[in-house]
C-alpha cells in the first residue's frame, strides 16, 4: 500500500511540474506574441554606432504608461465613450483609439474630442516629447489647465475647446521656458470654457509664433498682449 501511495504520489508530482512547464512555456510564447513587434525601430534615427539610442526605445513603455495614466485620470467620474484598444495587453498603444504614432512608436497625435473624459487636466500629457496635435475638445475637463505640456518642441496645434476650465496654471516646464525658445505651436483653441484669466507672461512667449488663438465664449476680462481678435 504505502509502495503505491508513493508511487501515486510520485505520479502526480510528476505531472504537476509537466503542467507548470507547460503554463511556463505558453506563458512565454504569448508574451513574445503580444510584445514582438514593440523592439525597437531598427530603421530609426537612433545610431547605433555613436551609442547614441534615445533611452524608451524598448517597447516605448514611457508613452504607454502615460497613456495609461492619462485614461485613468480622465474616466473616474464616467467612462469613454470609446475606449477601443486602451489598456488591452496584446494591443499596441499606437493602435488604441484617437492615438497616432510615429515610426518609432512614439505618439504624436492624441484625437480624443466628444468622448466624455471628465475630471481634471490630464498632468500626465506633458511628458509625450513627440506630441504634435492635441485634440480634447467636447469633453467634461475641469479646474486650471496646466500649461506645462506647451513646452514641448513638436506640438503644433491644441484644441481644448467645449470643456469647463477655468483657468491656467503655467506649471514648471513652463515656468523654466526661456525666452530664446522656439516653439512650433501654430494652433490654440481654448473657445467655449469658463476662463477668467490668462495673464501670464511666460504664456505669451510660448505663443509667440502662433497663427490662431481662439479665446471665444469666455469669462476673460483681460487678454494677453498678443491677442488682436477675440
């Protein structure tokens, strides 16, 4: 009897570790399916023979988890309307909704207008380096709008238009923005929210080079200097 036990007991062992070392392998072998097209770009400008390789190459988990952070920030109160992709293991953050990427992989346009994101000002945005068009328009945003993201050198157009703000914070990005600084912000859209003031002198040089400013169905009762039409 007890030369049976063991051997029944052997048995099961046995089949207990093959089971695991299957787990472990489709473990593995799902992990390189969902994650092997994230290496990094070989045909990107990163030149491997200077060593000079920008540090989110692998995978671009930085603009992933920024992306993740701001949805979490933006649907406590209510959520997307479409959140297609977002958060999704095996889903590219380049393929979730209203997300376009470069190349590389790195985001460059974040298009999320009528989607009921809600709460506050996503702080999150200002670390995406490689944003160029920001469209959060229609949506339930609120409070100050840190101003911090109009730092970054590759945003070009902001629409923030049909929300509830009320005003700017310059936030410390901006606040440590030098004069000498180019931007290549063309676009601002801030029409339609509850701003009751924008003075801030380190915002007007951020948009120096503007094409269009809307600042329409506010509260302001000044402007900044280089506003000719409202």
């Amino acid at each position: 009897i007890n030369a049976e036990y063991g051997a029944s007991l052997c048995s099961r062992g046995m089949l207990s570790f093959a089971s695991f070392g299957i787990f472990l392998f489709l473990f593995s072998f799902s992990e390189f399916f969902c994650f092997s097209s994230c290496q990094p770009n070989k045909t990107s400008k990163g030149d491997l023979r200077s060593g000079k390789i920008e540090r989110n190459t692998d995978c671009q988990i930085s603009d992933r988890n920024i992306l993740v952070q701001l949805f979490k920030e933006t649907s406590k109160s209510s959520r997307w309307k479409n959140s297609f992709g977002w958060l999704e293991f095996c889903v590219s953050h380049c393929d979730w909704f209203g997300v376009t990427c470069d190349d590389a992989q790195r985001v460059i346009s974040l298009e999320l207008p009528g989607n009921q994101l809600s709460g506050a000002f996503p702080s999150s945005l200002h670390h995406l380096s490689h944003l160029s068009v920001l469209d959060l328009s229609n949506n339930e945003l609120e409070g100050p709008i840190n101003l911090g993201f109009l730092s970054l050198f590759s945003l070009k157009s902001v629409n923030l238009s049909h929300n509830f703000f009320t005003n700017i914070e310059a936030g410390q990005d901006l606040n440590n923005f030098e004069e000498e600084n180019d931007t290549q912000l063309i676009s601002v859209d801030l029409s339609w929210n509850y701003l009751q003031n924008l003075e801030d002198p380190t915002f007007e040089r951020v948009l120096k080079n503007l094409q269009t400013l809307s600042l329409s169905h506010n509260f302001l009762k000044e402007f900044p200097v280089l506003c000719v039409d409202t």
